[in-house]
C-alpha cells in the first residue's frame, strides 16, 4: 500500500505518479483490448486518481478445484473425479526450464516491472496504432494471472465465465487494479507458481502438473527443455497449438519459445538450435474423469458417493454451496464399498444375467447394525453406450435411479412383523382359500377401506388352507397375508415399514391399501436391503451410509453423515421373522438362493404380468436385494432367455435367488458365519402333499380404490415345502420346560443362537 503523508493524504510525488500510472493503465487497457490505440489521451483525461480509487481492491482469490479422489473402505482407488482436472504443486515442483519458458513467451520483463509493463504499453500501442487494430497484447504475467481467478470463480456458469473474459475497457481497468494488489502481496515468485498452477493448458488440463501428466505422461519438475517450451507455447491458444491435434502447428509454436528463451538469454543459442531439431515426442494420458472409470463395475456406487455429497446437509446449507464443494474437488473421499462384495456382486450379475438381455439386474448389499453400503451393481454398465445407462438401478429417484419397482411377496415379512408387534402369534391360523375377495373394511390410518368385490388367488389351486404363518411365508400364500393385514390394519403395516426405512422410491408416502401386502408400492435393492437389514440386526434399523470419511484439500478432516440407528421393532419379533425366513430358504420357494451350511434368512417375490422378480434375503453380517426387470416396466418375463438360459416364467427364486446366493457367497467368504436367535414355531398339523411349489405371483388385474391399478389379484401365492409337521423341521420340536414366558439363550446378545419357547 502507497505511504501517506501525516496529514492523511499522498505526497504530491505520489499523486503524481499516481496519476501518470492512471494515464498508462489507459494505454494498457487499449492494447490489451481489441481496440486502436486512438483516444488514449482522452481517456487518460477521463481516468482521475479518484475514478480509479474508486475499484475495490480485495481479489478474493478461490480454491483451484482439483482432482477428487474416491477410495473404497480399504483405500483402494474406485474413480478419479473433477469438474477441472488439476492437482497444485508448489514452485519447486516444476521444472526450471517451465519457469523460465512461460516468462519468456508470455512476460519476459516479468522480474523488471510491476503490475504494469510501461515499455509493453508504449510498444504494443504503437504497434496496434500502425495496424488500425490489435497486433499485439500487453498484458502482464500477473494481469493474466487476476484474469484466469476471475474465471475460476466463474466455474462452469457460461455467463460468468463470459463476464471474467469479455473485452472491455471497465473489464481491463478492474483486472489492473486487482494486479497492482496482486504484485503488493505475493510478489514475483508466488505470482509464477500461482499462474502456472491455474492456466489452462488444453486437453482438459489445468494447471502444469496435469499438462505435464497429461502430454508426457511424467511430472512437471521432470520437464526437459523441448518439453517444457511446447507446454508454454500452448498457453496463447490451446486449440490452436494442441499438439495432440496439429503436430505441425505445434512445433513451429514450440520452436518460437525456445528461441525466445535463446533471445532474453535463459538458454545459449546452441541449446536452443539442438532443441529445436527435437521431434515432439508425446506420451499422452488420456483423461480419465468421472464415474465411467470407475473399476469393479462400481460406477453407480461412485454416482451415488456423488449423489450424497449434492444432497447431504453435512457439506453445505444449500445445494449452491455443496455443489461449489465438490466442483473445487481436491477430496479424498474413502467409502465404505467392500471390494471383496462388489466384485462378487459383478461376477454374480455378469453370470446370471447379460448386459444386451432383453431385462436387467440390480444388486444392493449393505452391513447390518453399521447401514455401511458394501457392494452396489447392475448388469447394464454405467456410461451412455450400448445396452449402457446412467440410470442407478439401485436406488430411489432422488439419488438417481428410477421410480422404483413392485417388490411382491419380499414385503410379506414387514405384514408379518407388523402382526407380530401387535400381539398377534406366529402360529395365527386362517382357512386361506385359493381364492378369495379383500374382506372389507379394512382400517387404515385414514378411515376404513371399504372396496368389495376384488378378488386375490394363490398360485395353485392346492393351496388350500388353513395355514399358520410359518407355512403361509414359506410358500407366500397370498389369501394368508390379505386376512392377517385385514386383521390388523394397514396403518400399523406403513408405520413400521418408516420405522424400517422402506419407503417408496419415488418419494411419495405409502398408499394406504390393503394390497401393499402383496408389494405393490415400488421400491429400490437398496432400500429393501437396508431394511431386511433391520431383521439381521435383531430388530435395529440403520439408514445406509456410503462415505467413512474425506479428508479436504488442506489435509484437514470434514465432518460426514453418520448412520442413524434406531429400534424399529422387538428382538422377539426380529428373531420371529428370522425363523420364517430361514424356513423359505431351506424348505420355501428360496431354496436355489441357500447359502449351504451358513445361516441364511430370505423372501422371493414376483409381482403383476411378470414385470419384475425379486430375493431380498440377509446372513446376521450381511443383507442384499437383487431386483431382475425391464427398467421400463414393459416387458413381462415370459418365454424369455436371461444370461443364456430360457425360462418359460420367471420366477423370484429362479433368477435372483441364484444371483443372490452367488454374490454373498463370494461376499461372505472368509468371514464368520453366526447363527440366527431363533424360536420355535409350531404348525397345524395337516393331511396334504408337502411338495415344493415353485415361486410366483400371479398376475390378475384388479381394482384397489384409486391405486397403482393393479389390484387385489396382485402377486399369486409362492409355492414352497416348509416341511411342517413331519417330525424333520427341528423348529416344530417343543423345547420342554419353558413357560410362555422365559427362553433360553441371552436375549440381549447378537447372534447368540438363543432359543425363545414356543408359540401356544
């Protein structure tokens, strides 16, 4: 800052000079414009000390957005993000031979002047006076610094980025002033680092490390000489001199700065005629941005990393301040994807289902008690090809998949643990028909639903009850589960689903129909996996979480959401739902998912006209959801042919459960396999044939007071053999000696493997 006198003001030395700087700084805007040099007096006339004081001085100088870097839970590399892709090195990084070049063709009286090159103006004036136009610049390497600020904080906002570059006097004036600050505070060799760490050096490169990366495949502090003059020499018009484009054009740019470089003396003649016989010899490095790098097929996981980030509060108020975050990059985001899961995941979907198949497959799995997001994929990859989306089949609307899919019979158990929670026992009995009419009313938490007249069937005629809810989940009786959520109600059966995270993918509340006992409401993988999870984790739901922690480009830790653990229901009804489950897959319509001797508790569903099959199923240390459909929800699974295999009907336990069984599978190997707390669920005993039906939900159109249009006939009964009865289920065994009231085994301990009595 200038000296005052005692008196306050400038000495008049001071204002003189002061003056004179206002009249050059006229010259200056006018050859750095694209206008003549006429007039300059008359604007020097015009341009008073006051007008100029007038400018604001304080460049605020943004964060140079960088690299992003996202890590799976192990620290290994998923994808490289960036809105520019840059990563700053100090000055001592970067080869002297870059230094010197860029000085040498762009300022080469850099260390001489200030913010202001007098000699420049008077010489580029002259000039742009004898040609009538602009023949030639005087901007200094420090105003062209201020200028590429201006556009950095412009970001990717095309009028902005248009006001920080349009050629205009009051433009220029407010670009000197912020240099004449610039040159006070940082001086010449910070100026230089700073200049060569934010310009733009074409092929998506900004900044000389990423040129250097990205040319020469090699750091900036390792430039040779060649090298270095041709990364300077693109600065001027990276389109233009884009060696990559035009070797030719290139190289004459490259030899103008290396003789230039011979002319201020930087190099000697000699070293300037060798270099310029040089052929150029690149090593180019693609660029490499974005999701669609992502490996291990985790592309929709990155996306949804990046999804969270947008949305989360934890990093900034507004959308605006969040996105600014992450734009100026230079994050090392570590998740919490388990590269063992996630390839298992992909090896599993690229088995069962083909990428060019006429459906799709998505894959969720999460980790109970943590909602730790451990594997993400899907059969169509990430990217905008061929048989290729960017669609996260995975997850709700809002993070960036679609309006979500009908799980069918997979949201029985959320009925069955809403019953459980309201008294009613596990070895309830209704005479379940094959076919049957919704009974009316039936209470919501609106008023009664009070529709007759639409019908809901099994899926065989031999269906025929009475069942208790062991058998009736094994073999998803679909006239079971209308008359226990008729008994009950609907609303307890959406309180619990909230409770339990399931909600509808599209962002809307559940509708308040007896029907959503059959699945009707769309759901996302991910959502029916974390809330599955709420089951494995003996009663405890926890909201998904995808990122452990990121560290900001100062090093510093930021804060990151936590999951949200909270208790949606009782262990007694956690651990009762945990034996009906494992009862569908070792005897049910689940068996082809099993898992063999490790423990494992699942549900299959396929919902109307074929449109969509599911297995949601959980071990106590993992939970997964694997969806298979049309994204579209036009094509019914009906003589089809699905990863090379033709299925006359799909059903749920056909085509998920396989894909389920193989991804944890592979997931889970290595690791623990505890045991379920389980209890003993006794049957009614019945005369008839115990024969495994196969899986399906039968398509029947109905009517479901102003619904989804699909109606009562959703979803037909999943045959399965619980094997009830028979003396060969142990669970059907009475432990002696418990009262109604007491149990064996810790009740508070996970996973113990203890056994509550039996059921009356």
């Amino acid at each position: 800052m200038p000296k005052k006198r005692s008196g306050g003001g400038l000495t008049g030395t001071q204002q003189a000079a002061k003056f004179l700087g206002v009249s050059v700084l006229a010259g200056a805007v006018l050859a750095g414009i694209a206008l003549p040099a006429f007039g300059v007096l008359g604007l020097a006339a015009k341009g008073t000390v006051e007008g100029f004081d007038e400018i604001p001085a304080n460049l605020k100088t943004p964060p140079l957005s960088q690299r992003t870097t996202i890590l799976d839970k192990d620290g290994g590399p998923i994808a490289t993000v960036y809105s520019r892709d840059r990563t700053v090195v100090p000055l001592t990084d970067i080869s002297p031979y870059m230094q010197k070049a860029i000085v040498a063709i762009e300022d080469s009286r850099f260390y001489e002047h200030g913010a202001v090159d007098l000699k420049g103006v008077l010489r580029a004036a002259n000039r742009n006076a004898q040609s009538g136009g602009v023949s030639q610049g005087a901007s200094t390497l420090t105003q062209q610094y201020v200028k590429n600020v201006f556009v950095e904080e412009a970001g990717d906002d095309p009028d902005k980025v248009a006001q920080a570059t349009q050629q205009t006097i009051g433009r220029k004036i407010r670009e000197l002033k912020f240099a004449i600050q610039v040159e006070e505070e940082l001086g010449k060799k910070k100026i230089l680092e700073n200049y060569l760490n934010i310009t733009f050096f074409g092929q998506q490169a900004y900044g000389i490390e990423a040129a250097s990366h990205r040319y020469f495949s090699k750091s900036a502090k390792n430039l040779k000489l060649e090298e270095a003059a041709l990364l300077a020499g693109i600065v001027q018009s990276p389109s233009r001199y884009d060696p990559v484009n035009d070797t030719e054009e290139a190289t004459k740019r490259r030899n103008t700065v290396i003789q230039r470089m011979a002319d201020v003396k930087d190099i000697s003649q000699a070293e300037a005629d060798k270099a310029k016989k040089t052929e150029i010899d690149l090593k180019v490095s693609r660029p490499k941005n974005g999701c669609i790098t992502a490996v291990k097929g985790a592309g929709f996981f990155c996306d949804y990393v990046r999804k969270v980030f947008l949305t989360d509060p934890t990093f900034g108020k507004t959308q605006e301040d969040r996105a600014k975050v992450w734009n100026q990059g230079g994050l090392t985001v570590r998740t919490t994807l388990d590269p063992q899961a996630q390839e298992s995941a992909q090896e599993s979907i690229k088995k069962h289902v083909y990428k060019s198949d006429e459906v799709a497959t998505a894959l969720s799995i999460v980790e109970p008690g943590t909602g730790k997001v451990l594997a993400m994929g899907q059969s169509r990859p990430y990217g905008g090809g061929k048989n290729e989306t960017y669609m996260n089949l995975s997850v709700d609307e809002d993070m960036g998949g679609g309006a979500g899919y009908q799980p069918g019979s997979t949201f029985k158990p959320i009925v069955a643990a809403a019953a459980l929670e309201q008294g009613i026992q596990p070895t309830q009995s209704y005479p379940s028909p094959y076919q049957m009419d919704y009974p009316s009313p039936v209470q919501t938490c609106k008023g009664p639903w009070t529709d007759q007249g639409v019908p809901v069937e099994n899926e065989n005629e031999s269906e025929v009850g009475p069942y208790g809810m062991k058998e009736a989940t094994a073999k998803s009786v679909n006239t079971y589960y209308v008359q226990l959520i008729s008994q009950i109600g609907v609303c307890p059966v959406t309180e619990l689903s909230r409770k339990m995270g399931i909600e509808r993918a599209n962002g809307k509340p559940i509708e308040q129909l007896p029907s959503i006992t059959l699945g009707t409401q769309e759901m996302s993988p991910l959502t029916m996996a974390s809330g599955y999870a709420t089951f494995a984790n003996r009663g405890t739901y926890c909201t998904p979480i995808a990122i452990e922690s990121i560290t900001g480009p100062n090093g510093k830790e930021m804060d990151v959401p936590k999951t949200d653990c909270s208790r949606a229901m009782s262990q007694k009804t956690a651990d009762t739902i945990n034996t009906l489950l494992a009862g569908v897959v070792e005897d049910g319509t689940g068996q082809e998912a099993g898992l063999g001797s490790r423990p494992s508790a699942g549900k299959t569903g396929t919902t109307d006209f074929r449109l969509a099959a599911w297995f949601v199923g959980y071990t106590p240390n993992m939970a997964g959801a694997v969806w298979v459909g049309d994204p579209a929800h036009k094509k019914k699974m009906v003589d089809i042919t699905i990863g090379g295999q033709y299925h006359d009907k799909v059903f749920g336990g056909a085509v998920p459960g396989p894909i389920w069984r193989d991804a944890m599978s592979g997931a889970l190997d290595g690791k623990e396999a505890p045991a379920f707390n389980t209890i003993n669920i006794p049957n009614p005993e019945k005369d008839k044939d115990k024969g495994r039906d196969r899986d399906r939900d039968r398509d029947r159109p109905g009517n479901d007071n102003g619904g989804n249009g699909n109606g009562g006939g959703n979803n037909g009964g999943n045959g399965g053999n619980a094997g009830e009865g028979d003396g060969n289920n142990g669970d059907d065994k009475p432990d002696p000696g418990q009262g109604p009231g007491g149990f064996t085994g810790d009740p508070g301990a996970d996973n113990g493997g203890g056994t509550f009595p039996d059921f009356p």
